[in-house]
C-alpha cells in the first residue's frame, strides 16, 4: 500500500486536471460568509466584496463563489452557504 501525503494527492489531481473547489480564498470567504449568515440577515453582494477586499481575494473568485455556492433571495442577497442557510426548509429543525 502506498502513503501519500495530502500534497502528494493534491499534486496528483492537479496533474490529472482535477482542480481543487476549496481553495484557500474559497475556504476563507466562505467562513467569512458563514459568519455574516449566522447574524440571522441576509448578505449584500456588496458586503461581500468588503469582506473579499479586505481578505485580498479577487471579485472574480467572490462571484464565482456567490454564483456557484450560495443560497439568494430574489433581489440576490446571500441567505446561505455549504449548509447552512437562513431559510426555513422542511428538514430543518
């Protein structure tokens, strides 16, 4: 059996064209995100290009996030993201 390490695997997936969904702004920003959701009220994009800005990851990869990853209203604030959401859905507790 072989061991790799997690930068051996990542390298590994890397060169089979696999490319990581959490990077490190990925993973930052949506802690950043989880935050804000938890208050109870819904994100502005605005904020978060804020909170991208001030974490130094670029608008592209925020909305990418907010496309891709996040849980909107209709006038397109967050509500949430990777599981954790403001709105009441039938398995919530």
């Amino acid at each position: 059996m072989i061991a790799l390490s997690l930068n051996n695997l990542a390298q590994a997936l890397r060169e089979a064209g696999i490319r990581q969904a959490f990077t490190p702004d990925v993973s930052r920003l949506t802690v950043e995100l989880w935050r804000q959701i938890v208050t109870g009220n819904p994100v502005l994009p605005e904020q978060v290009e804020q909170i991208a800005e001030d974490h130094g990851i670029s608008r592209e990869v925020a909305y990418s996030i907010i496309q891709k990853m996040c849980e909107r209203d209709a006038k397109g604030h967050i509500l949430g993201i990777a599981g954790l959401s403001q709105k009441k859905h039938p398995h919530r507790g």
